[in-house]
C-alpha cells in the first residue's frame, strides 16, 4: 500500500480526535485515499504523560522531529494559539510540507505570511476544522458553491456562546450561572473571553469572508460585541415581541462594500438561526443562482473537529498521491485582495432598546422625544406599570433606522435626568425573512 506519513502538533482534545478516527476509521480511509496515512510522531509539551490514544513511544516534546523529518510530507497542527503554532507552521511550509491546521486565530491573524509561503514552496495550507468544527462550510464556499457569487453569509458559530444564550431563553438563567452550566458541561473553557465576547466569532467570520468573498479583512477592523450584556429581561422581553437572542456573525455584500458584523441579535421566533440550539453552530449562505443554503452541525468537539481534520488530511494526501487536485492553487489565497470593511453608519435596522429610567411623570414623551428628532420611530413600547419615581424598564422596538441616526439619537436619551444607565440596544436581524421562505 502507497502510505503518506504525517506529524501532529498536539495531542489534546482535537488531536486525539484525528488519533481515533484516524485508527477506527483506517481501512475506508485507505480505500478512499488509495493508499494509508501514517502517523510517525506527536509533539505534546509534556511526553512523559501517556495518552488515552497515541502509544507511547510516537510522543515528543522536540518539534524539529517533526518539522526536520523529511519523510514527513504533512504537518498537522493542534496546538492551537499564535505562538508557537506559527513558527512550527511556518517552519513545515518552508520544507515544503503541506499543513492541516483547526487553528483559527493562526489563520485569521497570521493567515497573510502563511499563505505567501505556501504559494512560494507549491504545498497546502487547509483549515477546514477552524470554522465550525465538523460542519463542512469552507468546504462547501471553495467547493460546491465555487461558481456562485456569494451575497451573504449569517452565521452562529460560537458554540459557547449559543449554549449560554440558549440556556438563558430556556431556563431563565443569568448569564454567569448559564457560563456556570456551559463550563461543568464541557462547552466553555475556564478562560471563556475569546467566546463570549466575540473574539473567536470574528476571527471565524474573517475566515468566511476570505472564502465567500475572495477578500482579506483584519479581526480588528470587524465590529465586534459579545454576550455578556444579554440579560434575562432582554431575552423575556424579546419572547413577548416575538423573538429570540441569538449571536450572530454576517458579513454582507453591499455596493458601496462589505459589512462584516458580529453582536447578539433578536430574530424571529420560527426562523432558521432561532432554530439553532445549545452548542451546535449554523451557517445561512446566500448566493445568487442557489439562494439559500443551510450549513448545521457540530461546531467543535474532538469527533467533529477531529473529523474536518482527517478530511483535510485526505484531500491533501490525495492531491500528493495523484500530483492533481481539486484544490485551489495556494496563490488564489495568496493574492486575495486586502478590505476594508465599509462602515456601519448607513445600515438600516430595526432596534430593540431597554431605556432604564426612573418612572417621573413626562418621561415618556421626553425619551420619544430625543428619538423622534433624530429621526427614530417608535414601532411598539412595553413598560411596566410602576408607581411614581421607582425604576422602570422601558422596552422600545424601532422602525428602521441607520446606525449613525440611532446612536445620536441615544446620546441625547442618555443624558436625560431620569436615565439611570446607559440604554441597552440590540439589531433585530432576519436573515431568513418569512415571505422569501
Ligand atoms: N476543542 C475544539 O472543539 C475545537 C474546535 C475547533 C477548533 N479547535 C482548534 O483546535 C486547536 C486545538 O484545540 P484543542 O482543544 O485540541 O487544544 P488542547 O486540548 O489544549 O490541546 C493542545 C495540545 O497542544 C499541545 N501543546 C500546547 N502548547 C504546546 C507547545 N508550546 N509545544 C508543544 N505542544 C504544545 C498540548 O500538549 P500537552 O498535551 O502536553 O499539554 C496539547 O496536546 C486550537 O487551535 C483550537 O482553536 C478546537
């Protein structure tokens, strides 16, 4: 049997995914591919701690075992983070090895060097497993939809933060005690800032938008909120209008430039993304002769990571077998052009506003007033029937109104009096609407 050897980087959660699946699924591997996968060695830090699916004697903490190995034809990289994931990646391409990484912020941030020096050598960078672990979407932008032209992308791909947002609406729980759940459940890390504040979502929307739109944006440059401000009233209040709280990312094609976006959002209960439940991602293309199209699945665990993974590593192990892909030449990623997404002022939205006020007679007209002369119309109001002078909850959804309008608008309501804190504001989004369905 013609056999490819291979090295990891990593023997954690994802690394001993591939391991397994690896083992478990080698002979339909090996008739698929036409030939066997090796693997000759494993970098861990600590080599002396056996693991659960790696014998022994394959672990090393000395990467030039892996990186020096010239019978190593493909690198694999689970390490995960910048350093030193990038100079190992790096160094394997530059020995014109092909590499297999699941390391988003390494492609999101590093993604410019790295793919210059695969163009430079003739080998392969595939990522598959960074955006939404198992669910094949790279996959399906570079593959099956490359003849579309790609209008729109509205994904929920944090699965943590999903999870927490998702207990929340069905439990009524606070934030920190839904963080609480996910972490004992194994779906938030102990560190949780990268997901719940949306890091990791606009690192993968970066992604998306080098595949879907053929253009390179920075993380920094993608506005970019979290979920830690999502309370149990918002979401209680969202259920009364009609909707349910989702994260989403979307990055959309418009004349004047892209939009690229990630922020909690109300969308309309009985659509597809408020279908998207604990920690399974989702992602809705929009292209132009297939229309809609539904990405769903797994977004992260060592099976389904582990799974786009060994894909990855097939595809490659087929393209060096045969010397003739399907794959895209490296330079199509090498020479995708820089963007800057456009700004945000313009866009039009619908809102749903919680003014926090102290309920003094007039009120009510003062606040309609700030928006009303900024050109915000109030589409429907919810308050709480208090007594005089207690603190009130006022619930309001907008009519459509760009960004620059409403901000100022909320300026000015932020500075009356019997405003007690700053007015919380989330988009109402319908990527799905239900007249198009
Ligand atoms: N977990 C998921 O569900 C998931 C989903 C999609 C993508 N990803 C991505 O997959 C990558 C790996 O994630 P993971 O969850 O598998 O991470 P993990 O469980 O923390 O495993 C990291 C592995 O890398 C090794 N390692 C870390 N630093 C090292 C260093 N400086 N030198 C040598 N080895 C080092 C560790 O060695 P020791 O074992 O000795 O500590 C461990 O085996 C990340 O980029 C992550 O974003 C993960």
């Amino acid at each position: 049997v013609r056999k490819i050897v291979i090295g990891l980087l990593g023997a954690g959660n994802v690394g001993t995914g591939v391991v397994r699946i690896l083992q478990e699924n080698q002979a339909d591997i090996e008739r698929r591919l036409g030939g066997a996968v090796a693997v000759k060695k494993v970098l861990v830090r600590d080599p002396s701690r056996s693991r659960e699916m790696v014998a022994d004697e394959l672990l090393t903490d000395n990467p030039a075992e892996i990186l020096e190995d010239p019978e190593v034809r493909v690198v694999v990289e689970l390490i995960g983070g910048i350093e030193p994931a990038y100079t190992y990646v790096m160094e394997a391409l530059s020995r014109s090895k092909h590499v297999v990484t699941a390391n988003k912020a390494l492609m999101a941030v590093k993604g410019r060097e790295l793919f210059a020096e695969a163009a430079r050598r003739g080998v392969s960078i595939n990522f598959e497993a960074a955006v939404a672990g198992g669910i094949p979407i790279l996959r399906a932008l570079r593959e099956g939809l490359a003849s579309d032209r790609i209008e729109k992308i509205t994904g929920i791909v944090n699965g943590t933060s999903n999870y927490i947002l998702d207990a929340m609406t069905r439990t009524g729980a606070r934030y920190e005690e839904a963080l609480a759940q996910a972490q004992e459940a194994g779906f938030a890390e102990a560190d949780p800032t990268l997901d719940v504040g949306g890091g990791d979502a606009a690192q993968k929307l970066a992604l998306l938008t080098l595949l879907g739109f053929g253009a390179r944006v920075s993380v920094d440059d993608i506005s970019t909120e979290g979920i830690t401000r999502v309370r149990p009233f918002d979401i209680q209040a969202a259920d009364e209008l009609g909707y349910v709280i989702k994260h989403l990312a979307q990055a959309v094609r418009t004349p004047e430039g892209l939009i690229l976006r990630v922020h909690p959002a109300l969308v309309p209960k009985g659509s597809i993304m408020a279908g998207v439940h604990g920690a399974y991602n989702a992602i809705l293309v929009e292209s132009r002769a297939m229309g809609r199209s539904l990405y769903h699945g797994r977004g992260a665990g060592p099976m389904p990571t582990g799974m786009a993974v060994v894909s990855d590593i097939i595809e490659l192990c087929r393209s060096v077998f045969a010397f003739d892909s399907g794959r895209p030449p490296p330079e199509a990623f090498a020479r995708v052009e820089d963007v800057k997404p456009r700004p945000l002022d313009d866009e039009r939205h619908e809102n749903y506003l919680c003014v926090h006020v102290t309920n003094v007679p007039g009120i009510l007209g003062r606040v309609a007033t700030c928006l009303g002369t900024n050109g915000v119309s109030i589409k429907r109001l919810q308050q709480d029937p208090q007594g005089p002078g207690t603190p009130v909850d006022m619930v309001i959804v907008t009519e459509a109104i760009d960004e620059a309008d409403l901000t100022a608008a909320l300026q000015r309501v932020d500075e009356l009096d019997a405003v007690q804190a700053p007015t919380h504001r989330f988009r109402i989004v319908d990527p799905d609407p239900l007249e198009s369905r």
